[in-house]
C-alpha cells in the first residue's frame, strides 16, 4: 500500500510541562493511506521515541513505537471516519497565584481533570482543599497525580480534602503498589495510566486511562471497552487534529466522559 506523508507544526497556546521537557510547540507527520489520515505524533517528555524515529518506525513497517503502532492500527481498522461529539473532560492546571474559590465558581464544565504535585505541596493542598469545598455542587474532579507522590506526602496531601466530588485519583503514587496502604484509600477511586500494562495485577484500579497513541494499543483499548474489567477513559496525548477525532470516534463506544480537551492549546490557525 502507498502512503504520503506531511509534516506539520504549530506553536501552542501556552507551555506545557511534560516530565522534564517544556514544549511550546507540537510537531507531527500525517499519513494517509488516500481512505483515512492519521498522525504520527510523539510527544516529547512522554514518548522514548523521536518524531523522525517513529516514522522510520512506520516505514520500515517494525511498529516497535506507539505511534507508528497506532497509525497501523488505524489503517486496519478504519475504512473512514467521520466527526463525532463526545463530552470530555477539561483540563485544569493549578495557579496558586490565583484566588481558589473565584476559580471554582467560574468553572462552566461538568467535569475537570486537575494536574497536582506540581507546585510545593503543603501550599497546593491548602489551596487546592478551599477550591473543592468552593466547586458547585454536579460538577465532578479527576485529580492526576502523574506518580508525583510518595505514601507520606500523599497522606498530608489529602488530609482534610473532601472527596465527594471528585470522582477518581489517577495514579499519584510512586509506588502504585502502596495505595491501599494510602490512609483514605476507602474513600476513592483509582485510576491507572502509567501502570496500564499491569491492570490484570492491579484490580483494586477501578479505572484505566486509556491513551491508544501511547500507553496502550487502539486493538487492545477496544478489548477492553467490550471486556468491561475496568471502567474505560479514553485519553491522549496532546494529540493533533486526525487523531483526536478517531479517538473521539472510540470514545463514543464507551460509557465515560473522555479526556480530549486538549486541541484548544493548538494555535491551529496559525
């Protein structure tokens, strides 16, 4: 089978922290095979793999990198897509600069996903403590703790937050196989993103985030959506426009509210 290949970049709304990387740009390769387009697209900070190493990757026809994995998978799959609406999550970095409580009733979504730990922690918890207490009652919170926290930091960390409405913690610990050691463990929800290779070991995980661009393959992630072991959050990885829009494809398959809010750092029009 033939394909062409085009590269494109545009700079980002604001910078983004991923692991030790600051990207304020994204870059990407999209294949069409002339049925479907769809993007090869590592994020540095995240995936091991280089944009030029995934596409070698592809072309080499190995799939040993997610990405050139899933545009695999994509042409395997899918004959055509098509734009799909699909409620997600938004996504919601903490400002400690910021009053909490006028952040919280200025909140308009259903459902938010929150990076914590990455400011210092006893100050993000006191803030992040008054900012719950402060969210209007029917909107929900994905706290995402990207292994920032040990046993004992996470414990003072949520001493005196109030839990009801924050629908899971995904995977705060180092150690994920601590949690239920975690004082309040009783009290939430786990979710798995980083640990997703061992969600058969870790059944105590009653969610899994599902990035089929990275964590976990596009054939596997709809196993999963049928098997129905775990609840299914379709995610991403600051994926670009074609690959949002198979992925929002696959989340409508499923029952949960995606996390796919992330187009709106695109500068798309640029």
């Amino acid at each position: 089978m033939s394909y062409t290949f085009s590269e494109f970049q545009c700079p980002l709304t604001t910078s983004i922290q991923v692991g030790n990387k600051t990207i304020s740009n994204r870059r990407w390769i999209e294949v069409s095979n002339s049925k479907i387009k769809v993007d090869l697209a590592p994020l540095p900070g995240l995936h091991t793999e280089s944009l030029e190493e995934s596409l070698e990757d592809f072309k080499a026809e190995t799939f040993n990198t997610p990405s050139a994995l899933f545009v695999k998978e994509c042409f395997e799959i899918f004959t055509s897509t098509q734009e799909t609406q699909v409620e997600s999550n938004d996504l919601f970095y903490i400002d400690l600069n910021l009053d909490p409580s006028k952040v919280a009733k200025d909140l308009s979504s259903s459902i938010y996903k929150i990076k914590i730990g990455r400011n210092k922690l006893a100050e993000e918890s006191i803030w992040l403590k008054e900012f719950i207490n402060s969210v209007p009652e029917g909107i929900k919170l994905r706290l995402d703790g990207n292994r920032s926290f040990s046993l004992d930091s996470l414990n003072k960390y949520l001493h005196g937050i109030d839990f009801k409405k924050v629908q899971y913690l995904e995977e705060p610990l180092q150690n994920v196989m601590e949690w239920t050691s975690l004082e309040r463990f009783n009290e939430l929800d786990l979710a798995i993103d980083e640990s997703i290779n061992r969600r058969r070991e870790l059944d105590f995980a009653k969610y899994i985030v599902a990035k089929p661009t990275f964590n976990i393959s596009l054939k596997d992630t709809l196993k999963e959506l049928a098997l129905e072991n775990q609840e299914v959050i379709i995610s991403n990885s600051f994926d670009p426009p074609n690959n949002i829009k198979i992925l929002k494809m696959i989340a409508a398959e499923g029952e949960h509210i995606c996390g796919l809010d992330t187009l709106k750092y695109f500068c798309l029009e640029n």
